[in-house]
C-alpha cells in the first residue's frame, strides 16, 4: 500500500514537473525586428533568461530585435499595471535577440530566472522597489527619494544610487557591488550574501548575521 502511494506520488511530481517544462526553440538566423507602444505600467517583470536593455524617455514601449521565428516567442503583456516580459518557449540558441524598453515612470522593478537588466541611462524615481531573485543579474544607474532592494537567491549585480533613503536586505548567496550616495541607508544581510559598497551615506545602519562578507572599505559614513 505504502509502496503504491509512494509510485502514485511519485509520477505526479514527474507529471507535474513535465507539464511546467516549456518547449524547446532554436533561431531561424532570419533577424528581423518590431517596435510597438505599450499601455500604461507602474512596474515591471522580466523573466526566462532574456535580456532587457531599459531607458526612460517618457514614452511606454519596447523595440525587439531577434531571430524572425523569436518574435513571437517573446512576450510583453501589461496585467493590472504590471509589464511582464517573458518567452513562451525555452530559447536554445539565436543569432540575434536585443530587447530595448521604455518608459515614463515606474516604481517597481522584478527579476527572475536568469534575466538580466541593464540601464543605459541613469534612471529617476520617487520611490522604487527592486526586487531580483534565481540568479539573475542587473547592472542600473538610478536616482530616487526612497529605494527599496530585495536581493535573493544568487542574484548579482552593479548598482550605482543616488538616494534620500535606501533599505537593503540581501539573503540565499545574492551579490551585490554599490555605489551608493544617500541620507540614511539600512544593510540587512543574511545567509551567506556578500555586498561591496562605496560612496558617502550620513547615518548607515548594519545588521548581519551568519558568515555574509560586507566590503565597506570605500563607504565613507558621518554616523553608523
């Protein structure tokens, strides 16, 4: 009896982890690309291993250029105030596939699954929430009032802020290299993340726990 249930459980994992799989998709070598607008969004999730190349201009939209099969494979769908950016298939291989985004104001940005975010341009804020997670990477310039950075789950990435208040909490080997101006900034590391940080703060708060690496040699603070 218990046997069976064990094999019963068993294949509905297997099922279960089967059905989540995506298709496999190779580039046609065909490059062709597409611009289009976008409604309306105040945050943004990028997702499935792609790269996004990000500007703010004032206007809402994105300019793919990819292998011609890819172009619709890649995805930006806008729910409830959310631009989600992701492929419907696993992309194995391409000879062309550049992601540039634009917007006019946000405050949120996600990162999932090996994606990866790049600024071109330093980006402005009132309040912004990053939150990055399952190994993907972000190399951002950005300026806002308040700054919120949740980094998980062997996240890496380069950020250089310039801010009225910045919190910080970092866990499960994520990576962070900063360079941070601001008023009051708040570090929470834990489980093994590791963050190199330089700049100047007025009042800088540390709370660290477990064996987390913090190089803070070129971090100048008037209060800590």
């Amino acid at each position: 009896m218990k046997k069976a249930m064990f094999l019963w459980l068993g294949l509905m994992v297997a099922m279960i982890s089967c059905a989540q799989q995506k298709p496999k998709v190779k580039g046609n070598k065909l490059v062709s690309e597409i611009f289009n607008t976008l409604e309306d969004f105040n945050s943004i999730e990028i997702s499935d291993n792609l790269v996004v190349h990000i500007m703010q201009t004032g206007n809402n939209g994105y300019h793919l250029k990819a292998d011609g099969n890819l172009i619709d494979v890649v995805k930006f769908n806008v729910m409830d105030g959310v631009l989600k950016i992701y492929s419907t298939h696993h992309i194995t291989s391409f000879k062309e596939l550049e992601i540039t985004l634009t917007f006019d104001e946000i405050d949120a940005i996600t990162l999932f699954n090996d994606s990866k975010l790049v600024s071109k341009k330093r980006l402005e804020f009132k309040r912004w929430d990053l939150k990055a997670m399952d190994e993907a990477t972000y190399d951002i310039e950005a300026s806002a009032r308040m700054a919120n950075l949740n980094l998980h789950s062997s996240s890496e990435g380069k950020l250089r802020l310039n801010c009225d208040i910045v919190e910080v909490f970092m866990d499960q080997n994520a990576f962070l290299k900063g360079n941070i101006q601001a008023d009051n900034i708040t570090l929470r590391i834990r489980d093994r993340a590791d963050i190199e940080i330089g700049g100047e703060v007025v009042k800088l708060k540390l709370d660290i726990t477990g064996t987390s690496d913090v190089r803070a040699r070129k971090l100048k603070s008037v209060y800590a």
